[in-house]
C-alpha cells in the first residue's frame, strides 16, 4: 500500500472528511486532497502533524511498517529538500526495498555513534 492509500485510509477509519485534516493541519484542502492522490509529499513537519494525529509513526505512514519503528530524525533527513533529490526514487520504491534502505540507514548511524 502507498502513502497516499495509508493516508486515505486512515483519515476514513477515524470518520474525517479531507476538510477536517486540512482545518487539523492548517493547510488548504487541496493540498491535502494532493497528498492522498500521490501528486504531492507532505514535508516532515506536516508529517509529524498526521503521524501525531492518527497516533502512528512517520514509518508507518510512509512505509506501512508496523514491527519496528525508525526515529523521526531519520525521516526528517530523508525529507530535507537539499537531501530529497538524493531519495526521489524511495517514494516509488516497493516496501521491502524501503526497509532494507531503513537498515542500511541504522547501520551507518550505529557505525557513527562509535566514532
């Protein structure tokens, strides 16, 4: 499932019109009606908002991973629009692919914390 599905789905089980998220976001309908139609990404803050709303991970938003959650920090790196051009694949990229990404991620930050 995509990012967007997981966002349309989740807004529908908590019974939320796309105008309610917008008022909660202090965004513009549109711009949340872009999100769930995949035409535009959230940026990290406005992610944290919906992850926080729907009680969920910024993981679980964007890769539907439940068994383990990666720390916001790395999201906010991966979504940095200086660092973006680097992951514009990963929003295309099937699941297992992201996690491995997640993991090699980990890997290098626990490699860094030794130094």
């Amino acid at each position: 499932m995509a990012f967007e599905d997981r966002l349309s789905s989740l807004r529908k089980e908590k019974k939320l019109t796309q105008q309610d998220m917008a008022a909660k976001l202090e965004i513009a309908r549109t711009t949340y009606a872009s999100y769930e139609q995949g035409h535009r990404q959230p940026d990290f803050e406005t992610l944290k908002k919906i992850a926080g709303l729907f009680e969920v991970s910024i993981d679980y938003l964007l890769t539907g991973n439940t068994s383990k959650s990666s720390p916001d920090e790395m999201w906010e790196e991966f979504l940095d629009p200086h660092k973006r051009i680097f992951f514009k694949d990963l929003l295309d990229a099937p699941e297992e692919k992201i996690e491995e990404l997640i993991k090699f991620w980990e890997i290098i930050r626990d490699r860094d914390k030794n130094k």
